[in-house]
C-alpha cells in the first residue's frame, strides 16, 4: 500500500509541478546542523523530506497567493477537508497557510526552520541553495528572487 501511494504521489508531483517549498527543502535537509527528529532511528542530524518542505510552504503560499487565488483556496479546502475548525472568517490570502499551519501542528511538525536549527544568520546560506533549484522555482506561478527566498525564510523562522 505504501509503495502504491507513493507512485500515485510522484504521478501527481509530475504532472502538477512543485516549486518553492521544494526548493527550500534542499537546503534545510542538505545544511542541517544538529536535528534529529524524535522516532528516526539513528544519532545522524537530519531533517526529512517532508518535514523540510513542509517548513516554508505556508510562506511560500503566502508569497503566490496573488498569482493564482482560487488554485490557493481550492488547495485550502481540500487539504482542510471535513475539519472541525471553523475556517469561515480567514481571509482569502491566509487560508492556505492556516489550513497547512493546522495541519503540521496537528502532526507534529516543528515549527519552522528555526525549529530545526537555522537562525536569521543561516538565510543567505539557504537562499543561495534554494536559487539554485531553478527547475523547481520555474514551475513557480510567479518569478522567484532571491529577495523573495529570503524573505519567505525570514518569515518561515518561527510560524505559529
């Protein structure tokens, strides 16, 4: 079962695109200092994929919101599904990022990149891995700078 969701997920990464929180997750896995997180066996630092893109993504969709909204809130009521949580009074351009905030709260999932190690200083290190992901960021809705990058990790230090 694990094997066939996992096709079923590369199918879907390859015909819808990933972009800047992809990008991101390079970086943080690949420069990670001293992480370790709970349940992995082994004493090595590390940061696994999904938790290192998941790190970045409510900012990430924060920065291309205005590029394509109602893709945005269609990924906001789908990932939200038959939630308990009242999400009716966020505004449009926080859906997204709730909804993913909800989530990675509810599964544990540190809370941001400074959670795992990287502080302000860290930023410049990360953007320049980041930058380099041009196949990921082109998929992007809307250009990528490296201003850009470094304020969605500014912004992704600390998220709730």
């Amino acid at each position: 079962d694990m094997a066939l969701a996992a096709t079923f997920a590369g199918a879907g990464f390859g015909n819808a695109g990933v972009h800047i929180p992809h990008a991101n997750a390079y970086p943080i896995a690949g420069r990670v200092k001293d992480f370790h997180p709970a349940d992995y066996p082994g004493e090595e630092p590390l940061v696994p994929h999904g938790m290192s893109v998941s790190l970045t993504a409510p900012e990430a969709f924060r920065f291309t919101f205005d590029a394509a909204p109602q893709r945005h809130l269609a990924a906001a009521r789908l990932l939200a599904g038959d939630s308990e949580k009242d999400y009716g009074t966020v505004a449009d351009e926080e859906l997204l990022p709730t909804v993913l905030i909800d989530l990675m709260r509810d599964i544990g999932i540190p809370n941001g990149c400074g959670a795992v190690g990287y502080g302000s200083g860290d930023i410049p290190d990360l953007v320049t891995g980041a930058i380099q992901q041009q196949r990921l960021l082109a998929t992007a809705p809307k250009p990528v700078t490296e201003d850009a990058l470094a304020g969605i990790f500014e912004r992704s230090l600390a998220l709730w």
